[in-house]
C-alpha cells in the first residue's frame, strides 16, 4: 500500500509601518519560518509585509486564512494607539473585541495595580473566543482563533513565546534532505538539473545554491522529499549523469539528514 504524505501549509502576515517605512529590519520572517518546517513539518508558502490600516489586514488575512491551514501575524498588539492587529482580527471574524478575562488578570498581576495604566489593559483586548499563546517575557499574550496565531512584532519576545502554538498545531509529514557539492558554476548543470527535476518533480524537490568559499565557486545541489528511496535514485542519477560525464569536482561529504517538509509537490 502507497505511503500516504500529510501536506499541511501556513502563510505569515507581518503588520508594521516601521517595516515598511526602512526604519525596522524584519527578523521574525526567517524565525518562523525555520521553526514551522523543522520543528512542525509545516511549509511557508506565503509571506506579506503590510501597513498598520486596518482593512488591509482585515482583507489580506482573509485572503490567506483561506488558502492555507495556518497564518502567522506578527507585529500590532501592543498598547499605543496604532496597535490595531487585535481590534482587525476581531473584524476578520466578526466577534467582539474585548477584555479576555484570563489575559486580563496576567497583565494585572504582571503590572500590580497602580501601574496596570489603559496602554497595558488593551493589551488585555482580542476577540471573543480567542485562545492565549503565553508570554514567559514581557506577559503580553498573543492569541489564536480559528487558524490564526497573532504574535507581537519584537522577536526576542517572539521567540520566547512561539512554542506555546505548538498544542494548536496539526504537524506535517517529515520529508528526507540530501545535499551534493560541486565545483562547478550552474549553468554548466543547469540543463540536466531541469531535466531531472522535471521526471522527479512528484517526489524529490532539487534545489540549487551557487556558493564561494575559501577562494572556490561551486554549487550546492539540495535534494528534499518526503520519500527517502526516490533522493537515492535521483542522486545516483546526478552523480552519474552530471557528476561523472561532465568530470566535476565533489567537495565535503554530506550524508542523509531527517527534517521537516519545507515545500508542497503536487
């Protein structure tokens, strides 16, 4: 019987005029990203950077919520007054936008009473039936409703939560990676990689990245699947039908690592 793979999908929504104004490097992308493929087996297949307006993120997480299991947002849900990821999301799903009583009382506590000002209360408000993704940093919860996880936009506070989305999340297949070296430029093998890629493209997904390193140009021929017998074939085939017959030079030697799922193949 055919081995059945899971394909499971996110997008990630990054919301900031600071992002897109130059004034802030984004650093939450590449974080996310790496910890849904290797931690979850969960491929990113769309990013967006988009401005704090309020009917853009209504109408861009509607877009994506739909077309993939789970969106990631990132920035807007803190206590100034352009911090409107929460009150938009509330829009998305057309519930209330209130004090959640349990994100309510952390920050209180977080706070003390005499400094729990309105800045730090609104940092309390998401939408009705929202779940709370914890905060071992600063307090401030996200929060998660339906497939939507909103987190803040400062990534050592990113970082420090994310784990807590990983009882939400339905993971992925594993997918097998192997990688060749190669002391070569990619146009010399670009013709017999697209070939390849071509009668493999159900099941291994090759990938090339030109490198220079210590003085040598050469490429870094990636090989990820879900199925670990067809990256051996297709390897035997690029080490017999490029490396050899064209006389390339190998370099280092890699061996068959395990990881997540990093792309879709249809």
């Amino acid at each position: 019987m055919k081995k059945k793979f899971k394909k499971v999908n996110a997008g990630i929504i990054v919301i900031g005029n600071e992002i897109l104004s130059g004034r802030t490097q984004d650093l939450n992308v590449s974080f996310i990203a790496k910890w849904l493929n290797e931690k979850n087996g969960i491929s990113v297949h769309e990013v967006r950077v988009i401005p704090d307006v309020e009917k853009i993120i209504i109408k861009t997480t509607n877009e994506l919520r739909k077309k993939y299991n789970y969106i990631f947002t990132t920035g807007g849900i803190g206590p100034t007054h352009d911090d409107i990821t929460a009150k938009s999301i509330s829009k998305v799903f057309k519930v209330k936008y209130e004090y959640h009583s349990e994100a309510f009382a952390i920050l209180k506590k977080y706070y003390g009473k005499n400094n729990f000002n309105d800045g730090r209360k609104k940092m309390s408000k998401m939408p009705r039936g929202s779940n709370l993704i914890y905060n071992p940093s600063s307090a401030a919860p996200g929060f998660k409703i339906k497939n939507v996880f909103c987190l803040p936009g400062v990534p050592l506070i990113l970082k420090s939560m994310i784990h807590n989305c990983t009882k939400y999340l339905k993971k992925g297949s594993k997918v097998f990676s192997d990688s060749i070296n190669l002391i070569t430029v990619e146009s010399n093998i670009s013709r017999e990689l697209g070939k390849l890629q071509k009668k493999y493209k159900k099941y291994v997904d090759i990938g090339s990245y030109p490198f220079f390193r210590l003085g040598r140009v050469g490429v870094s021929i990636v090989l990820r699947s879900q199925n670990k017998h067809k990256i051996s074939l297709c390897k035997t085939e690029i080490l017999k039908n490029i490396v050899k017959k064209k006389k390339i030079k190998k370099v280092w030697k890699f061996t068959i690592v395990l990881c997540f799922m990093t792309k879709i193949w249809s």
